[in-house]
C-alpha cells in the first residue's frame, strides 16, 4: 500500500508574480530546493508514524514511486518486519535463549517448553541462584536454624536429645529474579557483570521469573555427629512467555496474538542435585549445643 502526496493550493513566486504548481514534476521543476526539502521531511515523518523504513527501489503501479509516495505497511506487516529486525539483533549478539524462545512464541504454537539442566545451568544468574538457595539450606537450616524453618526442631531434637537418631524434613528456599524488584534488579547486575551476553538472553528471553530450590534431608545421628543427606529439587520458571501491559513490545504482541501469528507459552527447568554433608556437634547433648559442617557436597543427581 502506498500513500501518495502531491501539492494543493501550492502557489511559488516566479520573481515578478505567484503561479499556481498543480503537480510533483512542476513542484520539482520550478523550487527544487524547497521539493527536497519537503521530500526530506515527508521521508522521516513516514518512518515516525509507521515505524518503516522507506527503501528507493520499492515499486509502486509497476514503477519506481516517486519522491512524494510513502510505502505504508499494514498494520501487522509493520509488527511482522519488525520482529524480524528484533531476531535479528538478537542473532547477531548471541542471545541463544531470547531468539529460541522469541521464535517459539511467533510460531504461535503455545506448546510449553522445558529448558534442560545444564542449559539452565550456562547463566551465571542461574548459578548464582542455586548457591545463594544452597547456602541458606546450609546455614539457615543447620548451622544457625530459624523458628520459621521446617528444620528448626528436627536439627534442634537431633543435636540436644541422646535418644534421638534418624529425623527428616522438606523446606524450600525461592531466589526472586524480577528485575522490577531491587534485588531481582541486583541479581541481574552482579551477573552481567561476568556473563553479559547470558544475563542479556535470560533478561529478554525469561524475564521476570524464580528459582526455587525444595529439599528433602533424612538425618543420621553417629555420636557427636550428625550423617545429613538428601535431594535438593531446583526449579526456575515464570508464569509464561508474554508482553505484560507497561513491557516493550506489548503494544506489538497484541497485533500479533489477534492475527493468530503469535500465542504465550509455558517454560521451565527442572533438575535434582544429591546432597551428603556431615554436621559436627559441639558440646553434643547439651542444651547449649551447636553445630559445624564438616562437609557438605552436591552432586548432579538422576
């Protein structure tokens, strides 16, 4: 589709008197400074509001257009190439994760996807999750327990009572990777900071999302020592593959959706790490009695 300007009640001094310019060959003819002028202006107010590019060779009625026709696309044709120029620039910088799940989402499918262990495991803003969680079921779940943990009796019974031996318990620790929030907003800082093309694919690939960590420990007590081991279930994920009101692009995504180009997913990862860990128990038995990790290892598990 192209839209076509020519000049109305345009009138130019000839030096002596106004002559009436009743088309674009004598517009051009006549003040060929002025019609460059306004082609100029008409050329970046057509990229302004329809958000294109204006190549020359673009054809119009079997010729080349002139300099006062604008080449408008439709509405979605104007979405569509420009989520072409979007996969493009995210090719071009490595952003794996975004360009897979930007190209799923245009495929308009809707079927989820299920991200495996060690992709997940290539961002330093996964790693860095799974010891933040790992280190809390270490330290405040063990060493230093807090009241509102599962663990805090079953470490508590296993440390102070001499009849005690076996005890088991599940908590879970969540790591919140919203950006919207100042510690989502830090988490993605700090690993950008290492890994910025991974950090830059998760952000625009996932988004806002979560990392939670649920564990289930059996502990043995030996003496003065406690045998803790287990499984530590991650799971990372969001509510889905969307552009939420207020995101870039969400305008865009909705052209898209109501043609039936583009449909919201599901995604996730899932993995377990085994645990095995041995607690030394000081001043075992006593109502005072504290607690220090000896060892603490996890290992990919099945």
């Amino acid at each position: 589709m192209a839209a076509h300007f020519t000049p109305r009640n345009l009138w130019l001094h000839t030096g002596r008197t106004l002559s009436s310019v009743p088309n674009n060959t004598q517009f051009r003819a006549r003040a060929k400074a002025f019609y460059e002028a306004v082609t100029t202006d008409l050329k970046a107010r057509c990229v302004d509001t329809f958000g294109i590019k204006d190549p020359a060779d673009v054809k119009i009625q079997n010729g080349l257009k002139d300099d006062l026709a604008c080449v408008v696309r439709t509405e979605l044709e104007g979405v569509e190439a420009l989520t072409q120029v979007l996969l493009a620039e995210g090719r071009k910088r490595g952003l794996k994760l975004a360009v897979r799940f930007f190209e799923h989402y245009l495929g308009a499918s809707g079927s989820p996807i299920e991200i495996g262990r060690d992709e997940a495991l290539e961002f330093d803003l996964i790693r860095n999750a799974v010891q933040e969680n790992n280190e809390r079921f270490k330290e405040r779940n063990f060493i230093s327990p807090e009241q509102s943990t599962p663990g805090y009796l079953a470490v508590e019974e296993i440390a102070k009572n001499a009849a005690a031996r076996f005890t088991h318990f599940e908590d879970h620790w969540e790591v919140d990777i919203n950006y919207t929030s100042p510690s989502g907003l830090l988490r993605y800082a700090d690993a950008a900071r290492t890994d910025p093309v991974g950090t830059a694919s998760a952000f625009f690939g996932t988004g806002a999302s979560s990392l939670t960590s649920t564990g289930d420990f059996l502990l043995r007590r030996q003496g003065d020592q406690v045998l803790v081991t287990g499984t530590i279930t991650h799971r990372w994920t969001d509510p889905g593959f969307n552009f939420n009101p207020g995101q870039e692009f969400h305008k865009e995504s909705q052209i898209l959706e109501r043609h039936g180009k583009a449909r919201p997913f599901q995604w996730s990862a899932e993995w377990r790490d085994e645990v095995e860990g041995l607690l030394q128990i000081e001043n075992a038995f006593g109502s005072d009695a504290t607690r220090r990790w000896i060892s603490f290892e996890t290992r990919s598990g099945p």
